[in-house]
C-alpha cells in the first residue's frame, strides 16, 4: 500500500500529453496538469481509505468472519470507486476543458 501512496504521488509530476478521443475539450498547459493532481489525490484518498477499512475490518471483526470477507468486500469496493472514479474523471475533464476554452476564446 505504501508503494502504491509513493508511485500515486509521482503521478502529476509526470509531463502533460493531451490524449486524443478524450470528453471534454483539450485541457492544455495548465488544466492538464491540474486535472492529473485532481486525480492523484482522488486515488490517494481511495488507497488510505481502503487500508485503513482493511486494517479496521481485521481488528475488529471475529477473525472467521474477516478471513470470509475480506477479499470480497475488498474487491467490491475497489469495482465500485473504479466506476465512481470513470464519471469523476469525465465530470472533472468536461468541466476543466470548458474552462480551457474559455480562457481561450477571452484570450485571443
């Protein structure tokens, strides 16, 4: 989990390429790199999240009933943030890019 935290953490250090066949419109120099901090910090989130539910779930729970349900509950949570996850990122693109555009157009 740590090493999953350090490599989200090199995420929006990366350089921005804007991706073709995206939603939304081109995000550019600055809302690119914005957009990619915006979505770092969302996994981050996820990732102490989920250690912090896996390590509460195994302390508090029967040891039986951990050993059951763990990988399940894990793996449900993990496909339900991935498709919650899919809109934000739309969401966010779509609203970053109109930003963009209308910087943009007010720009020249």
């Amino acid at each position: 989990m740590i090493v999953v935290l350090l490599r989200i953490n090199q995420i929006p250090k990366l350089p921005w390429f804007e991706r073709r066949f995206m939603l939304g419109d081109e995000l550019g120099p600055v809302y690119g790199p914005r957009f990619m901090r915006i979505m770092s910090k969302t996994l981050a989130v996820y990732v102490i999240a989920l250690f912090a539910a896996a390590f509460t779930f195994q302390f508090v729970a029967p040891a039986t009933l951990a050993q059951r349900w763990a990988i399940p509950t894990t793996l449900g949570a993990t496909a339900l943030f991935l498709m919650l996850f899919l809109l934000w990122s739309i969401v966010w693109r779509i609203r970053l890019g109109r930003k963009s555009r209308h910087e943009q157009a007010a720009h020249g």
